[in-house]
C-alpha cells in the first residue's frame, strides 16, 4: 500500500522525457544534488536536473524504461533506501562533483537563460480550468513549472494585460456632492423665486432668497465630501509583495505586476495574488473565507476534477485573489488577474446592484414636489384674481413671489441636511462611519438584518468543542483545565491529543517577547491550543518523534497520517486523523480505560451515533487514531487503535447573542446567510437565538435558484437562516426581502458580500476584518467590528426619524399659517401683503434655528421598544396633515387678528406691517415648544424646556428678531417700524394663542377627551 502517492507529482510527459514536482527538494539544494547523482546511476537515464527552488526535476531517458521505475527509486531515495549502485557517501562526492555527472544546473549562481518562448496568444478566460490537466494549463500560457517566465515577456504581458488591479468603486467627485444638494423641487423653486425677484427689480430679496439655498447646499456638501474621504482612505486597498518564479528564480514583486502565466509560489501567510491553477502542493492551505465564506481553511492538490460547473469552493485545485495561505507550500500558474478574477467578477456584480433611495428620502422628495404644487397652484389662483380685480400684473407678479417664498419651507432642506449630519459626526465618534447622510436615516428605518455568519457572527477561528472517548464524553467547560489547576489528562484524552500533535503541520511560534502564537490551519492549530491546556509540551513532544512520513489527505483521502519514529528505539509510530468514518474502518482495536480491547460491532455503532451527533450540533468531527510498528511490519494504516472523536465549531463572537436579543426587542428580524451545510448552519443559529420565536427555518441555494422571484420574496421573509449561498444567491436574497416591501440590512466583511452590501438598503462592513472591497462598497462600516455599535445607529436613526417629523411639522404648519396670512392679506387689500423679503425674513428667523432645535431632540428613551415603522408608511399622515392644517390654521387666524387691529389702528403702512410681522414671528417661535413631542403623544409641561439645543435656537430667533425691531436700518430694508408699547400686549396675545391651544388639544386626547372642536 504506497501511502505517499502525492509526495512526486508528472508535471509533464513526453516521449523520453519527464518532468516532476517533488515538494520535499524545494529549498534543499543538498538533498536536489543527492538525488541527481541518485538517479544518474540508474540505468536508461540519460540526464537529470534538479532544481531546489521549485521541487522540479527533469529526467531525460532511454526509450523502453518504465516511469514507474523512475518513481519507485525516487521513493527509495526519500525514504532513505540504498543506491542502486554505490554507497551513500559516493553520492555525496558525486553531488560535489558535478562535472562528472551527466548534466547539472550550473551552481553557485549561474544559471542557464531559459528558452526564448514561443510568441503567446492568450487562451478564452471562461473555460472550466479546474477540470484540465495542470500541465495543458501550463502549455496553455506558455509558462515552465521550473523557470516560470522569462523578465522580458513578464513584461510584455504587463503591457498587453495591464496591471493586476481591481476598479475602485468611483468615488464621488466634489462637483457630484455639491451638485446633488441642489437637486430638490423646493430649491428649484426658491431659485426661481429668486430670478423672479431680480426680474423685477426686487435685487436684494433675489440676493437673500439664493445665499439660504447656496447656505443649504455648502453645509450638505462640506458634511458628505468630508465623510467620502474618510471612507475612502479607511478602505484604501493594501499593497502586498508575493513570490514568482521569474528566469528559474524567486522574486518579490508587487501584486499588481503579477501577468497570465505567471507560476505563483506560496508559503504559510502569503496574499494570493491572483487567479491560479495548482499544479504542485504540499499541504497547501489556503483560506478562503473573504471569498466563499467558508470558516474552514481549504486543501489544495494538483488533480483535475471532472465536472465543469463545480461551485466556486468545491474547486479544490484552485487559488484565487484575494485569499491566504493558511499552511503548507505550494505552487500555481496564473490564470487570471485584475478584473478578469472570480473577485473581479463579483466586484463587477456588486456595480451592477443599484442601492433604493432611503424612505426619508423618498418621503422628502414627495412633499417637497408636493409642496411645489400646492405653491404653483395658490400663486396661479392667485394671480387670477389679483388681475380679475384689476391689479397691475407686474404688481401681481410681486406678490406671486412673495408667496412662493412664504410656501416653502426654506428651512426644511438646512434642518433635514444639518439634522443628517450630526447623527453621522454623533455616530463616528462611536466607531460608525457612514458615507452618506441618508444612511444615518436608514438605519432607523431598518427592518430586517442579514448576517453574513463567518467573520460578523462567527470569529473566524476553530475551537474544540467536544472530545467523545471509547471511555467518556468531555463536553463544554469539563474539556478544559480550570485556570491555575494543574492539567491531569487521562489516559485516553492523552492518547488522542497526542495523535493531535504529531500528526499536524500547525506550528508554535516564539515571537521573541515572550509570547506564542500559533500557525497553520485553524482546525489543527485548536488541536495544539487543547495539548496546551492539558499540560502538553508540543516542541519536546515532536523532538521525541521525529516525522518520517507524511500523506496528506486529498480529494481522495479523507484523512492524514504521519510516520514517526521513536529516538533510540527503533520503532515506528503512526498517527492518523482525518474523517471518522475513514479512520475508524481502518481500526480493530479501541484505547479503553488505558487499555487496548476490541473494536466491536456494538462500539462501531456507538461511535458512528456519537459522530453523527456531533455534526448534527454543527461541529466539524474528526477521528483520531495510531498504531506502534517496526519496519518491516507491513502497511502502516492497519490494525490501527482508535482514540476518539473531536468536534470543532468556529466559536460565535461574543456578545454576539446579545446583540441579536437587542435587534429583536427593537422589532428588527434577523437572518443569517452563510456557505456552511443546513445542518450546521442551523445549529449556530439555534445557539445565537438567532429566531425571535425560536424556531428555525432553513432555505438552501436549491431554493433561491428553483423558486420564482415571488415565491423567494414569500419564503425570505419566514426563513431565518440561508444555506450554501453563493455571493449571487446573497443578492437575490436582499432583493427578494426588498420586493417583500422590507427595508433591509446586509453585513459583512468578505468579497463574497460584495453585491449584496451594495444592493441592500443599508450595506454594513465590517472594520477591522472587512476586505478593501467590502469596505468600499458599504455605506457603513464597523470601525472596531462591534455589533453593539449598530444598535446605537439603530437608535440614532430613529431619534432623527422623529425628530425629522416634528421638524416637519413645525416648519408646514408655520409655512401653511404664512401662507393663509398671506393670502388673507391678499383678499383684504392689494398693498396690505408682507414683501417676498419680509417673508424671507420670517422664515429664516422661524425656520431654520428652531428646525434644528428640535432637530437635536434627545431620543425618546422607549425609542428601542418600539417595532420599526412600515417602509411603506409615510413620514406625515393624513391625520398628521389635517392636525398640522388645524394648527397653521389657528396661527394664521391669530395673526390675522393682529394685523386687522393694526390695520385700523394705524391703516396700511410700516406700523401695520410691524404688528403682522412681530405677531407672525412671536407666534411661530411659541409654537416651537408645540413640537418638542411626537404628534399625538401626551404632554409633559414640566418638561417644556429640558432641551438646552432649542431652548438656545429659540433664544437666539429671538435675539434675531430683535435686529427690525430696533435698528433702524433693517427696518427701512425690510418695510417695518418700532412697536409701540400698547401694540405689545396684541403681539404677545396673538403670539401665545396658537400655543396654548395646541397644547390643550394634545391634554385632551392625552385623557381621553374629545373636544368638540379639535384643532
């Protein structure tokens, strides 16, 4: 039984010649001369050449040998036979003699120039390389396993391909952001209003009316801008140097100089620079997590695999951009790079997924066009009747603008805007930083959560989680020793743990300040963090013994096994570990109780139950086992002792459970999408109380793709967890909760979340462990990775949701009551109307400062009890409306009865004008303190002025309306005088008026009263 078949691998075979992979000669130059003079003495081999760099050997020979036979002494050679015609020490004198040998490598540096390539056309990117040969795919880019490319066509290929780069997601330009502020209906509309004015002679009101949206659109653009280029140099990609083989020799070289044929070499640590196919691996690893998702670091082999349309992580002969190298060594020729990459393709995926406009922003929009055609409509009416009654249409047309001007809400941009960007400057102190305002808004909109499980639930690490004995089952805290007791292992957990850390190549590394850390694979490097707990000594341990052997497990080999021998002794030791049901078929015996008893049909079963538990609980299970030998004694992996099982999890994150507890009192559904099995999948989700009703219902990829896209929306919104998904499947998956009418979330930290980040309403990454192309792809990131912190944006956003609709309904109602004022004062008599620059006044004063007071509102503290409200619900109601119109209403009546009383006392001029103007200001800023509640909520009087912000911006309108009443210079400019002490009790009447009835409202359905008249 030949145990190491993998140990020399055919790269390429023609007639009289072979050339071989051999993984143990790379970096061993000693041991490429030894076999060279070895092999030069067998006979029908003309010439050898070994090449310690890249473990290949080239053997030319005479026709009629076997290859076989070429195998079998370079077997004999690695395990330390004898050669066939002279003794070990003549080998070393003929490896120090290499003129005497048929043909060498030139040494000590000189080397022979490689071939000139033929000229190289580039073969078709979409072919199934994983199913071909490896030595086609060589042939194919024109590229030598042993010599890679030559400087001169890297070069040449650098220039036709271009560089191994991505495309950076284009950033908005300062143009764009500044632009866009202006993109509004009611800014168009004050712009008009603006031209009009100037049209007919009103120079300063068109001066005024543009610098408040000019003020609009510097504050949203200095807010974006400044988080644009804060996400953008936080996602900055990372530069990495890897190893090529270039001229026959290893270079460092930037990634994004790595060409088509290029053959990659990799060890433990390095970035996967591009697309490649393996053609040589020895226990290569490689993780793949940030690509596929999957938690468990993938063995590489050489091997085609014959089905064409194999899924991207089943495609074990593969390496791809973007990845890492968990263990092991090996070799890959480049395939493809840049954009033409699998993580090209899913970043072009991730462009192609347009991101919905947030539900603020969609309500905004349509009040403000709303807005817009209420404004045209009243200023068309009229202007009607102002030319029915015989006025000047140039007279008209003035107090057509002046009531555009007092129809939108000026403020109503600046408050929303400002509003937006202190929730973002509040939310990147606590490590949130989000590229657009709007998002700061989704976040309070949010509905549902899809969590990407390895990195953002889970740590992205393996632990033991379980070990099942022929003896006793150790589970959860008992599988450890408590700190500071001295660790007593039994025998039989000994064994195993033994097995555990011959038979890996997870190291211990002393990094020189006292600490370890461990190499290698996650699930072998948990098996040494285990040995350590209990005691075990894992250098002395492997000094003790020495590895031999190894075979490797590989897409026909389900396990490991490892040759030792024991110093001073003479005998072997075999160590096997690898898939229960494969190591336990090669065993006859069982470790019981220190003693070694019969494997029977009874313990089989028991064994094979136990395992099948295990991975029903979501563990990844493996079998350990061994034997003692001596040479001589036949097949090392039979009559095997087996020691037990292990259960492997990826631990969940902590806090992780309480986090989604959080979400879940907050109304928010979550769901978990991830590449593991159903069975597993399921299980974490059971452990992170992932379901809110605690039942957990699984969809797998067979679904998403056999389903119609109204049958997925249906099944995604009772799913709580996805299996087996794909990066497309993860797509289809947020737009099947987004056609359910759902505001939707998406995290995570890998390239595979790539699309659905930029697809879903709200795409999250992750800070710490997110890929440059997560990071700048999503609208949030996770600066330290903390789920915690989400909730907080949860909770900030829906603070400025409601803040938001109190601003609204502060700035309609004032809007609405100017409106009416207006238009009273229109019906009375032609000169008795406020001026477009008065109005502006007025609005800027009432406006944007008490907006923003109460724009600043601390949240509401059952903020978070509260469910989420419908993506489908508007930001103001129809009963908001008519409560919003009856208020307006009650103002513009209160300060139509001011102006009346100033109308005969001092008829029409600046007096009157004074009053009506005072009145309307006084009555706004009152009304301000109307509006610190949600509408509809009982009042709390004693809580009038809790809120330092608007205490202050109310204050400060204040100080601002002061400037007419006394200086006289405003005055002339705005068509106002000094009010005279009997005019401040009407102004003050009228001013608290609308106040005090909107409060007494609010009492009255707050007790369950029902006025006869509601305001």
């Amino acid at each position: 039984m030949d145990l190491f078949p993998r140990d020399i691998l055919t790269l390429h075979l023609l007639p009289g010649r072979v050339r071989l992979g051999i993984a143990a000669l790379r970096h061993r130059p000693e041991l490429s001369s030894e076999l060279e003079a070895w092999l030069s003495e067998e006979p029908g081999i003309r010439c050898v050449r070994a090449n310690n760099v890249t473990g290949s050997v080239v053997v030319d020979f005479e026709p009629g040998l076997e290859q076989e036979r070429i195998h079998r002494s370079i077997k004999a050679f690695l395990r330390g036979g004898k050669a066939p015609k002279r003794s070990r020490s003549r080998v070393l004198a003929s490896a120090a003699a290499p003129a005497q040998s048929k043909s060498r490598p030139l040494r000590n540096g000189a080397r022979k120039k490689p071939a000139a390539l033929p000229r190289w056309s580039p073969p078709a990117n979409d072919q199934p390389w994983h199913a071909r040969e490896a030595v086609e795919i060589l042939q194919a880019f024109a590229s030598d396993p042993i010599t890679g490319l030559s400087a001169e066509e890297a070069k040449a290929r650098l220039r036709n391909f271009g560089r191994n780069t991505l495309q950076r997601s284009r950033a908005r330009s300062e143009v764009a952001i500044f632009a866009s502020q202006f993109a509004s209906l009611p800014i168009g509309l004050l712009g008009a209003s603006a031209v009009v004015s100037a049209a007919t002679g009103g120079i300063a009101d068109a001066v005024v009316t543009g610098a408040v949206a000019l003020m609009n659109g510097v504050i949203g653009y200095m807010t974006e801008w400044q988080a644009e280029r804060t996400l953008r140099n936080f996602a900055a990609p990372k530069s990495h140097k890897v190893c090529v083989i270039r001229d026959g020799a290893p270079a460092l070289v930037d990634t994004d100089e790595v060409v088509p044929g290029d053959v990659l070499s990799f060890t433990p640590g390095d970035y996967v620079a591009a697309d490649g196919r393996v053609f040589a691996s020895h226990n290569l690893t490689i993780d793949e997590a940030v690509l596929t998702g999957e938690s468990v670091p993938v063995l590489k082999f050489e091997q085609a695999l014959p089905e064409p349309d194999l899924p991207l992580a089943e495609r074990r002969n593969m390496v791809f951009m973007g990845t890492s190298v968990s263990g092991g060594s090996g070799q890959a020729v480049t395939i493809a790079t840049g954009q033409k990459t699998e993580l090209g393709h899913i970043q072009s995926l991730a462009g192609e997924a347009e991101r919905p406009p947030t539900p603020v922003e969609r309500e905004l929009d349509a009040l403000g066009k709303q807005l817009v055609l209420l404004a045209g409509g009243i200023c068309a009416v009229m202007f009607g009747i102002g030319i029915l009654r015989g006025y000047s249409r140039l007279s008209m047309l003035k107090n057509v603008v002046a009531l555009a001007v007092a129809a939108v809400p000026e403020g109503l941009p600046t408050v929303a805007t400002t509003t937006l960007a202190l929730g973002l400057k509040q939310m990147e102190k606590k490590d949130v930083l989000i590229r657009r305002l709007d998002a700061v808004e989704a976040l309070g909109s949010l509905q549902t959560v899809c969590f990407d499980k390895t990195g953002t639930l889970t740590a992205n690490s393996m632990q033991v989680e379980a070990v099942i004995l022929p003896s006793a089952q150790i589970r959860g805290e008992t599988l450890r020793p408590e700190e500071g007791a001295q660790p007593r292992p039994s025998v039989d957990l000994s064994a195993l743990l033994r097995v555990g850390v011959l038979c890996s190549e997870a190291h211990i590394v002393h990094d020189g300040n006292g600490h370890d850390h461990l190499t290698g694979s996650a699930t072998e490097a948990a098996l040494l963090q285990l040995a350590q707990e209990h005691g075990f000594d894992i250098d002395a341990m492997r000094q003790e013994y020495p590895c031999l052997d190894t075979a490797y497990r590989d897409g026909t080999r389900k396990r490991m096994t490892t040759v030792h021998v024991l110093l001073g002794e003479g005998e072997r030791f075999v160590a096997v570990k690898g898939s229960p049901e494969e190591v336990l078929s090669l065993c006859d015996t069982a470790l019981v109780h220190g003693d070694i008893a019969p494997l029977d049909p009874e313990l089989r079963t028991q064994i094979l139950e136990a395992n099948d538990q295990l991975a029903a609980e979501g563990l990844r299970v493996l079998g350990f086992a061994s034997r003692h030998a001596y040479e001589g004694d036949g097949p090392e992996e039979e009559h095997l002792t087996w020691h037990g099982l292990a259960g492997l999890a990826d631990p969940v994150r902590e806090g992780v459970s309480e986090v989604l507890s959080r979400f879940h009192q907050a109304g928010i559904r979550t769901i978990m999408i991830t590449v593991d099995q159903a069975g597993t999948a399921a299980s974490v989700a059971r452990s992170l109380g992932l379901s809110r009703s605690g039942i957990v219902r699984v969809a797998t990829a067979s679904d998403i793709e056999t389903l119609s896209d109204a049958a997925l929306s249906d099944l995604a919104t009772k799913a709580s967890v996805f299996a087996r998904v794909s990066p497309a499947h993860k797509l289809k998956i947020v737009q099947a909760l987004q056609r359910a009418g759902l505001v939707v979330a998406m995290t995570g930290d890998g390239v595979n979340d790539g699309p659905a980040l930029k697809a879903a309403d709200i795409g999250i990454a992750m800070g710490r462990s997110g890929t440059d192309v997560a990071k700048d792809i999503a609208n949030v990131v996770l600066r330290n990775d903390n789920l915690e912190t989400l909730i907080s944006g949860i909770a900030q956003g829906r603070s400025i949701y409601g803040n938001i609709r109190k601003a609204l309904r502060f700035l309609l109602a004032t809007n609405l009551s100017e409106i009416l004022v207006t238009l009273g004062e229109a019906l009375h008599g032609q000169n008795e109307l406020e001026t477009p620059l008065e109005l502006l006044w007025i609005n800027l004063v009432t406006d944007i400062l008490p907006g923003l007071g109460l724009a600043m509102l601390p949240p509401d503290e059952d903020v978070l009890a509260r469910p989420p409200r419908p993506s489908n619900a508007p930001i103001l109601s129809w009963q908001d409306f008519r409560q919003i119109g009856a208020e307006a209403g009650v103002i513009g009546a209160s300060v139509l009865g001011a102006h009346l009383y100033a109308l005969g006392r001092y008829g029409v001029g600046p007096r009157m004008r004074a009053v009506t103007f005072s009145s309307l200001v006084f009555a706004q800023l009152a009304y301000t303190y109307a509006c610190r509640h949600e509408l509809g909520a009982p009042a709390r009087l004693s809580a009038m002025f809790e809120s330092r912000p608007l205490n202050l911006a109310v204050a400060a309108s204040a100080g601002l309306q002061a400037l007419p009443l006394f200086v006289p210079g405003v005055q002339r400019l705005l068509g106002i005088s000094a009010l005279s002490a009997a005019d401040i009790p009407i102004v003050t009447a009228a001013g608290l008026a609308p106040f005090l009835l909107a409060e007494f409202f609010r009492t009255s359905r707050a007790s369950g009263l029902q006025p006869e008249r509601q305001g």
